[in-house]
C-alpha cells in the first residue's frame, strides 16, 4: 500500500510540475484523462453448488505529455478494489472449484488480494501525418492481441509498434511484443508467462493442459493491412509470430451492401506449430496440432444507431484452434 501512495504521489507530482512549466515551452502542452467504474457480477449456480457474486470499483489515471509537434510521453495507472461482499479465495464445497467470472474482476492468482494496482501505460511517441511510432506499454488493438475491456483493467502490452496510415486506402502496422499483462492481472509478464493465467483448457484425453508456467517464447511479432480496396469493398490481414508456440494468419474481406447499411465479411484463420508448441515435453505443451484451419462469416446491418450482427465459425478438421497468446488463454 505505502509504494502504490508513493507511486500515486510522484505521479501527481511529475504532472504537476510539467503543467506548471509548459507555459514557457513552445508548442508544447500536457492533458489528464480519467475512468471510474463500478462493476456488479452475479453467477447462479445449479442446486447445492456455490453462487457467486463480486463489487469491484476503480478506474485509471492518464496523463499525456505532448512536445513540440510530433511527440508524446504517457503514462497511466489503473486500478480495481474489491468491496468484499464475498470472498472469492473460498471455494466451492462440492467441486474445490473458485468463481469462474467473477474472479476476473480482481487478481485472479490471488482470490485473497482486495487492491489491484498496475501502472499499465508508460510509452514515448512519435507522430506525424503518416507515421506513428509508439515504444513502452499500451493499449494494442489487434483482432486477437486487444484490451478486452469487459473487466476492471484491460488487457496491456509491452513493446514497439510502428504503424503507417493513408487515409482513405490503408494502414500497415508491424510491431514485436515482448511482455503482456493480461486483463486484471497485477502485472507484466514474459510472453510465455502470462499463458495460462486464466484457467486452464483441456487436453484431447479431457485431463487439464499443464501448460500454465511451462510454456517458453520470449516474443510475439505482428504484422497487419487494413486496406480499402473501393469504396465499398475492404479488407484486413494480420499475422502473429508467437516464437516458439504458433504462427497465426487471419484475413478478413469484407462488401458494404446498401448504401453501407448491411456488411457481409467472411474469415480465414490459419495457424500452424513453431519450435516445440511452447515445451518440449507433450504433456506440457501449449500448441499441440501440427496446424488448424477456421473459416467464418458475419453479416452486419445498421438501423439508426442500432448495430445488429449475425456470425458463424467452424474450425475445420484437422485440427484444434487456439487463441492467441496474452489474453489469459
């Protein structure tokens, strides 16, 4: 508690020193930004087995330094406290199982922790018309490395990523990432550490997968086009290189129909194993299929300001898919 009040100090100190000097430095300027929410999350269970409930508050702390033109210096902390209506470190009788949903709130290493506390976002960033450079840690959106933010505190990442825009025709991002901090977790971690957070899935014998704490990669590599191919017609690719675990290709075509009201998008997912799917020993490893293949399909239609979507997947045979890493798979 004593180093989160210092942190918190020397944080509002540092700002407050920038906005009192930013008068004497040209073109330059500093914003605070900020969120508070309170999140209530109920599980009814069947019978005699536990129900489960959680009250969480909190939000984040932004602080953006803009100098001369073209750069930028953030940071951000965030945060989620438990109101303690339950404690969710006691299990349920029958199964010896903890809350599923609801620990996602919190710490889900540690049931028993009450105070979440990461500083989330520390970056330098370069921008001009068509380039932008962003080093440190930051909110990545990607269609499988992303924020999730249906939690307390999102998914973050940890790395540089470089993105370059024409507007109106395309984007092009390339980046490496060598730490996550997956949503509500307390922390960063290596990119094979931060597999397995979440629970864990289970093996084709229907055991539990022990890849949790033994899977190794070092770093994820991602390269992506969002491009407009006419006025009506779009598309997107992305590859992740998951070092050691899995490559993952995904493209996305996509048609605007009537007047742009109505999109019908379709989707093409491939992965395959790199190295040793994460660890060397079978029992232990993350990725255990040679490859997988997904194939999908979305129709999205506007009313107003009402959105309605309607999607289908199917992993096809062959193989199981996985998700991608970071996100407490």
């Amino acid at each position: 508690m004593r180093l989160i009040a210092l942190f918190i100090w020397i944080l509002f100190q540092w700002c407050n020193h920038v906005v009192i000097a930013q008068d004497s430095l040209k073109n330059s300027s500093g914003e605070f930004s900020g969120q508070w929410r309170t999140f209530y999350l109920n599980t009814f269970n069947k019978g005699e087995l536990k129900d489960y409930y959680a009250l969480a508050t909190g939000g984040k702390l932004k602080y953006v330094y803009s100098l001369e033109e073209h750069f930028k210096f953030g940071a951000a902390a965030y945060t989620s406290f438990s109101l303690g209506i339950q404690d969710l470190s006691v299990p349920d009788a029958t199964t010896g199982k903890y809350s599923r949903y609801e620990s996602g709130l919190f710490n889900v290493q540690d049931m028993g922790d009450r105070l979440v506390f990461i500083a989330g976002e520390l970056f330098v960033q370069y921008e001009n018309q068509r380039h932008k450079l962003i080093l440190g840690r930051f909110k990545l959106a990607t269609p499988f490395i992303n924020p999730e933010d249906g939690r307390m505190i999102p998914t973050l990442s940890q790395g540089v990523l470089y993105t370059h825009t024409k507007k109106q025709k395309y984007r092009f991002q390339l980046g490496v990432l060598n730490a996550i901090a997956p949503r509500s977790s307390d922390g960063f971690f290596k990119i094979g550490e931060s597999i397995g957070k979440y629970p864990v899935g289970r093996t084709l014998a229907g055991t539990a997968c022990q890849y949790a704490g033994n899977t190794q990669s070092d770093y994820i590599a991602i390269t992506g086009l969002n491009v407009s191919l006419t006025d009506f017609i779009k598309a997107e690719a992305w590859n992740y290189y998951v070092d050691n675990i899995f490559n993952t290709t995904y493209l996305k075509p996509a048609i605007d129909l009537h007047e742009k009201d109505i999109r019908l998008s379709l989707e093409w997912i491939h992965q395959e194993m790199v190295g040793k799917g994460g660890n060397e020993t079978d029992s232990l490893r993350y990725f255990e299929d040679q490859r997988s293949n997904v194939l999908g399909t979305q129709l999205e239609m506007k009313f107003s300001k009402t959105r309605f979507s309607l999607g289908y997947d199917h992993i096809l045979e062959g193989g199981r898919f996985f998700v991608s890493t970071g996100v407490g798979a």
